[in-house]
C-alpha cells in the first residue's frame, strides 16, 4: 500500500456472508471506494472467485464460558427453555462474552467507522460494536425492514441500533420512509442508491419481433415478493394473442416447483424457459436478445417488499423497457410512460393490459427503450452512485461517537 493510500480514512465492510451470487451490488460497492481505504469482515466467506477481495478477515466464534455453580439452572436454560448460552445477568461472567471475535479485530485495527450491511445483522452485532465503541452507520436494502419484526424483543433491538448508529442508510425513499416508521430518526436516514456499472453495457433499442417470438425476461430469487405467479397469470392472457412468446426466468429459490407447477396449469410450459443462476455474461446476453424486462413484484404477508432491484437496472441500461409494479422502490427507477409502465401489485389482468399495449405498439417499445437506458445512466451510474456512499461514509466519521447506553 502506498503512503499516500495508507493515509486515507479506514472503513469496515461487516457482512454476514461475503457474498451470495445476488449480491452483486455490495461487492460494487466495497471495491469501488476511492477517497477511503477499506476492509471486509464476514462470518462466513462464500463464492471467493467470484468475489476476490483483500484484505479480508473471517470472523470466528468464541467459546462459550459454562455457567457455573448450578446443575439445576443449567439444565433448565439449556434443555428446557432452551436459552443458550443463558441471557445476562443470569449468566453472571466476570467478563461481558460476545460470540465472535469482532471487538478484539476492531481494536486491533482501529477503523475510523464500520459499515453493517444489513439491518437484522446490526441486531445482531450490536453488543460488540457497543463494546468497541466508535462510530457505524448501518445499510438497509428492502427485506431486513421486514425481517424478524414480529419475533419478540426484536423491534426493539432494532430501534437501539437506530439510536447507537452514527447514520443509517436504505436503498429507497419508500425504504427510508419504512425505517422511519420503524423508529429511526429521520435526521439520521441517507439515501444510499444501488451503482450500476455501465460503461460496458451498450444499449439497443428495442424493435418488434416480425415473427411474434417475443422474449420477456426476468432475473431474480424465485421468492413471494418477485410476483412470478402474478406475472405467470398475466402471460396466460398475452398468450392467447401472442403464442410463440417466451417468459426467461433467470435465478433460483424457493418457489421453483410451484412456478413449474403453475405454468402447467396455466398452459405455459412450453413458453416458460426457467434457466436458473447465470453468470454475469451470461445474463447480458439474455437481455440483449429480449425484448421486455418483467419485475411484477408484491408486498408479502410479512410486508417483505423491494429497495429497487439491481437486475431491473442492469436490463433498462442496454435498452430493456420495463413493465412492472408500483411497489417499493420501482416507482423510484421506473417512470410509468417514459422508460417503462407500471400496474398495481398482485393484478396480473392490468399487467397483460401493459405487456399488450407495448407489444401491439412499435412506435411505444421504441420510446420507451430510448429512456430506459437514458434515464438510468443519469440516476443510477456507478461512479455517482459510489462517491455519494463515500461522502455519506465521510460525514458519519466527522460526527461524534454515540454514546447510547450507560
């Protein structure tokens, strides 16, 4: 490292898992950094060809010390109620124990401020950055506002890592509004948008196929907030007008079998390419040979909702229209009549509405395709997208340090 480098402001990337296939955009973001140096810590390392990165530090769990002095308190936390190890102060230790190593590494590497990805893993990093005790700013992106709300004690955990966090940033206005209504100070939210590479990406506009073999693609976990069976719903009526369709299902999850099963019922099996993860080049080239990018997603029961999604981006920079959902974040992205159109969530009659409007309408899949890489060029490019992290990251480190508990 050069003098010069090792002068600048240190930050902690501190991941759970570094990384899963999706995301993407957080390995964007941790190499991206130019004005601050920057290290990884992870629990768990995954995926390390797709994701080089040095330095990096794997976090390792520490032993549990043993309650002492009480057979009958003992068995009673760790096979009746199964609390173990048992909260404090039950567990009465000389020494707070935390489960992973995190504070001595912070200590040893005296970070000028530590960036946690993801709000439930604040949660549960919280005791040993209070330990450390300097400043951490926390990134919110659509599920962890959702996650594990409804189990006991933990919005209120959630609420002390709004007050202990020197900033706390969400990938949308819509999610911000939601950390909001969760308790955050809207004094401390800051709008930390996904960056988009998109030098490499050349935009083409989109025409008519003469043949009426029409590609629409989607690219996302097959999970409930994706909208895959509404979008499938949608497709059974274009079907009728357009049989040689083709619906590009690229990802993998939990709903696999029953999208299958539902494409069955609905008589679109063959018009269903279900082609799992792609690499990155691989999902380009999916892009480039469609004419429409799908994204129908829905607030779940649990009210898990979209940020904005990274693969709709990526599909509207080379030229992909988009027809999708007024949900989350995509209203943010997306401009109904200008780079795409937009249906209410869970009504797959208004989206077979959209698809058909553009699909009968060369002049509007044109214009459309015009904007779309237009637009997010303008919002959502790599560079401005990065420097506006690092001028957030810059302002949390010249704030005092919080001091939340006593």
């Amino acid at each position: 490292m050069t003098t010069e480098k090792s002068q600048l402001p240190l930050v902690i990337s501190l991941c759970g898992t570094f990384l899963k296939p999706e995301m993407q955009s957080i390995y964007r973001q941790v190499t991206g950094l130019r004005r601050l140096r920057n290290r990884v810590y992870t629990q768990k390392l995954e995926n390390e060809e797709q994701f080089p990165f040095e330095p990096l530090t794997i976090l390792h769990k520490l032993p549990t010390p043993r309650l002492k002095g009480n057979f009958l308190l003992r068995f009673w936390y760790k096979y009746v109620t199964k609390q173990w190890p048992p909260p404090r102060p039950i567990n009465k230790l000389r020494e707070p124990h935390y489960p992973y190593d995190l504070v001595q590494h912070l200590q040893e590497d005296k970070p000028d401020l530590v960036h946690v990805y993801y709000g439930h893993k604040a949660v549960h990093f919280l005791d040993m950055l209070q330990a450390w005790g300097g400043k951490f700013v926390v990134s919110f992106h659509g599920v962890d506002a959702a996650k594990f709300i409804d189990r006991p004690g933990y919005l209120e955990k959630l609420q002390e890592v709004f007050e202990c966090a020197t900033l706390v940033m969400g990938r949308s206005q819509s999610l911000l509004r939601r950390l909001k209504e969760l308790g955050c100070d809207e004094a401390k939210l800051r709008l930390n948008r996904t960056p988009i590479p998109l030098d490499h990406l050349t935009p083409v506009i989109r025409e008519v196929p003469a043949n009426g073999e029409w590609r629409l693609v989607q690219a996302c976990r097959l999970i409930p907030k994706k909208g895959i069976l509404t979008t499938l719903k949608a497709l059974a009526v274009v079907k009728s007008r357009y049989p040689k369709m083709r619906y590009v299902l690229c990802g993998d999850g939990p709903l696999r079998e029953k999208i299958l099963q539902k494409a069955r019922e609905l008589s679109l099996d063959e018009n269903l390419e279900l082609v799992g993860w792609l690499d990155q080049e691989a999902l380009q080239r999916e892009y480039q040979r469609a004419h429409l990018f799908l994204h129908a997603s829905e607030t779940t029961k649990d009210s898990d909702q979209e940020g904005i999604p990274n693969s709709m981006l990526e599909a509207m920079a080379i030229g992909l229209p988009v027809i999708a959902t007024q949900h989350g974040g995509i209203p943010e992205a997306v401009t109904h009549g200008f780079d795409g159109l937009l249906a209410p969530e869970a009504s797959p009659n208004e989206l077979a509405a959209h698809l058909l409007a553009v699909m009968g309408n060369a002049e509007l899949l044109r214009y459309l395709s015009t904007n779309a890489a237009e637009s997010v060029r303008k919002n959502f490019g790599n560079d401005i997208q990065i420097a506006a992290m690092e001028n957030i990251y810059l302002e949390a480190i010249k704030m005092p340090v919080r001091r939340c508990r006593a």
